[in-house]
C-alpha cells in the first residue's frame, strides 16, 4: 500500500528525459494540488469533480465504514508535498540559473518539492475532529565543494487543515467524511500559478485505516449498501480499497482495513508491478520502454537530468546500474490466465500458433448476449459489473453505447469495443478506433437489435425435400 501512495504523491513530479529544460517539466504539479482559497477563487468558485487534476483549495472525502467491535478506531494521515524552491549563488552571491564546478558536476536552479504528512489518530465516534497539516516557512543552505558558490532551497508557510466527521448511519454503519482545506492566502488573486504553488499542497492524497471495523467499496459495495455508497460525496478524489485483493469475492461486497483516497482515479486494491525497480514518476508507463529511453539519453543530457533533481539522478543512477536479470523482468508478465491443463481436441489454436487468428473478424462476428446475437452497428446499455470493474467505466453505468467490433483475446475471453452514444467525439473515436471495452455480460441489448450470425449465414441452405420436389 505504501508504494501504491508514494507513487500517486510523486506522480508526475519530473518526467522523462527528466530535464529542466524539458518542455513538459516545465508544467509540473498537475494532481491534487490545493491552492489558498484566495487565489483558486479568484474567478468564481471552483467546481466540484471525483478527478483530482483541477485546481481547488480543499478536497473532500466520503467513504463507507462497517464496525466490528465498540471500541474501533480510526488512523488517519493526510500526504502531501510542500514546493521547495532551489536557488543556485555564485561564489559572490549572485542567483544564477545554471553554475559549473570544479569537480565536474553542474548545479541548476529549479523548483523541488518535500514530503510531508500529518497524523490522527481517533475512536470512532459521531464528533468531529479537526488538525493541523500545514507546514512551516524554511531556508536550508548548502555550500558548494571549493567555494563554487552555494545552493539556497526556500520554502513558504503552508496553512492547511484536516475535519474528519463520523456520522451514523445505522447500527454497524458509518459514513466517514475528511475535509482537508487549504487555509492560506497567496495575497494576490492575479499572482502567476508558478508563485501561488508555493502556498500550495501538491500531490495531496489520504491514507486511513481501521482497528475494529472495515472500510466498504464503493465501487462494489454490495446490494444492502448500494443507496449509502450513492449517497457519499467525493470532491477531487476517489476513495479505494487498499491492501492486496481477497482470493475469493466476499457476497456482501468487497471490504478491507485500509483505503487510499487519491486525487488520481484507480481501482480497489491498486497494486505496483512486482518487477518494477522503482519509481519513473509515471504510474500509468511501461518501464521496459522508459528504462531503454533513459539509457538512450547522451552524456550531455543526463548531465542536466542529474543537475535538475536528486530524484532524477536517482533514476538515472539505477538505470546506469540495473542488472540483466532485473531489465529482462521488465518485459512484462501474464497474470490473468488460467492453467491450460488438458486442450479440448476441437480447441482453436493458440493465438502465437500459425493460423491462431483465422476466421476471425471483429468488424463481423458476433456473440450472443442475453439469447441476442450482438455484434457491429448494435446499440447496448452499459452495465459495468462491480466487482473488478475498472473504476472509470463505472462512470458509464446506464450509458447507451454502439458496439463498432467484437475482440477475442489471447486468454480467449470476449470483448465488445464500443463507442458512447452521447460523447460528442464518439465519431472521431471510432475513426481513430479508439474504443472502450467491456465483457458482454456487462452490456444490455436493446431490442429489435438482432444481427446474423455470421457462421450460420455461411452455412449452405439444405436442397429441397422430395415433396417440395
């Protein structure tokens, strides 16, 4: 769970080729950034959504919790990073942007960033509790080998606050709010967003726990709870089961002690790829394909990358380092499928197997859906199931949706590519055949939709019978 939360609070913070002079490094700090209120309203107020990628001065967390035991308790830690702007001198103490030493290393000036949390710890009771989770005003110096100069790292006051509120909602059932508000001023509405980041909490995301009780899915919440999961308000985040996944999905919905509310949308129990090595500051890349790019870089180029940021140099170290055996492990590995065991012998061949794609067609084959043959052109209602559905096709519940193509994957399940009826792009989606997929237990057919089946109108029709001769 700890490395699920280091990665959504250092997501994005520097990204590939890890440079200052990058142009996408130079429009940092994208998620779960809380401004002071002052200056995120200054053009009117802000408006709520579950993605944490807007600008906003709180953010807001409602969640379900099923107690156990009287006596349950609630931890609490509210994370995020404080800006540290990094300012190089010379050796008269004059800022510069970029200073040469003598030991061959260069220093930059740049913006860092430092992580900070706050902590709570409570009985689970219908009061409310209220803490600070700012940060102070700071100045650290660093002298430079042979009186190069010095490196001066700044960092102004961030005043914020976290309300957490308990309210009951029958005899083993909680719902769980935390408020965390940015409670500073820039002084300027109209100051640059660069100088307003300084007053800001970057990368804000809460971790909480229980002892006692246990946290409900809303995304899979289960029957009996389905009205209190719609119930709960989430303002810039999204609230998921954290801990590894049950073996067995429990019928009353899915469950666990801990959750991770993020301003980045994931699914219950996220977990990092047991073969990534570390952190790229990219939970959503491949890192097969960034540690080659990194390596590609030339000497000049991860000269800066080291200049720009510990963390960059990090990277760049354990890329220049990494054994075979842990970049071979990067290629990738397949969880999902089952144990072959015994092959059917009318079983198709494997798709890595001449001839394992013939006779397939997405643009033409079909599946039955609910003793409805669906394939091309046919319009369906979206029905995400909620256990293990991903957490934003959950946004599409209830949708109407046209199916453009049937998939078969390697493991040999069905998928039905699709495209949103009312998604203004959905035009230019399907020209680019950019698609959202689902299982076809997860659509509804609409009626009066049937299409041939393409198998049964290849079939020669019977001749006539003797009679009809």
């Amino acid at each position: 769970m700890s490395a699920v939360a280091d990665a959504v609070l250092y997501e994005g913070y520097l990204l590939y080729p890890y440079r200052r002079s990058s142009p996408k490094n130079r429009a940092r700090w994208q998620f779960g950034v809380l401004f002071p209120r002052d200056w995120a309203e200054a053009d009117g107020p802000v408006r709520p959504g579950v993605s944490g990628s807007a600008d906003s001065w709180y953010q807001r967390t409602e969640c379900l919790l099923r107690v156990r035991r009287p006596d349950a308790v609630v931890r609490l830690r509210v994370r995020y990073l404080q800006l540290q702007h990094k300012q190089v001198e010379d050796a008269d103490g004059r800022p510069v942007e970029s200073l040469a030493c003598g030991d061959g290393t260069v220093q930059l000036t740049f913006e860092e960033a430092v992580a900070r949390a706050a902590d709570l710890t409570a009985a689970l009771d219908e009061g409310e509790h209220r803490f600070a989770v700012g940060s102070p005003a700071g100045t650290d110096t660093e002298e430079l080998p042979d009186g190069a100069g010095r490196i001066v790292r700044r960092r102004a006051e961030v005043r914020a606050s976290t309300v957490l509120v308990a309210e009951r909602l029958g005899e083993d059932l909680f719902r769980l709010r935390v408020h965390t508000a940015n409670d500073g001023c820039v002084g300027d509405p109209s100051a640059p967003r660069d100088l307003a980041l300084r007053h800001a909490l970057i990368a804000t995301h809460t971790l909480l726990g229980v002892e006692g009780a246990e946290f409900v899915s809303l995304v899979d919440p289960g029957r009996a709870l389905q009205e209190a999961a719609r119930s709960c308000r989430n303002d810039f985040t999204f609230p998921v089961l954290g801990g590894p996944p049950p073996d067995v999905a429990p019928e009353d919905g899915s469950a666990s002690a801990l959750l991770l509310s993020s301003p980045i949308i994931l699914p219950d129990h996220p977990q990092v790829a047991p073969e990534s090595p570390g952190d790229l500051h990219d939970a959503g890349e491949i890192d097969e394909i960034l540690t080659l790019r990194t390596m590609l870089l030339t000497d000049e180029e991860k000269r800066e990358a080291r200049a720009t940021d510990p963390r960059a140099a990090e990277i760049l170290d354990r890329v220049d380092t990494m054994p075979p055996e842990v970049f071979e492990r990067l290629h990738g590995a397949i969880r999902s499928l089952e144990p072959a065991g015994g092959a059917s012998p009318n079983a198709r061949p494997a798709w890595w197997q001449e001839g394992g794609d013939d006779g397939l067609s997405p643009a033409t084959d079909t599946v039955l859906v609910d003793g409805m043959r669906v394939g091309g052109g046919s319009p369906v209602r979206l029905r995400p199931r909620g256990r293990g559905a991903d957490a934003q096709d959950m946004f599409l519940a209830g949708r109407t949706a046209t199916v453009a193509a049937v998939f078969h994957d390697v493991d040999g399940s069905t998928h039905l590519a699709v495209t949103v009826d009312d998604d203004p792009a959905a035009e230019l989606h399907g020209w680019y055949g950019r698609f959202h997929y689902f299982r076809p237990d997860e659509v509804e057919p609409l009626g009066g939709t049937d299409v041939p089946d393409p198998a049964a109108a290849a079939e020669p029709s019977p001749g006539p019978t003797p009679s009809e001769a």
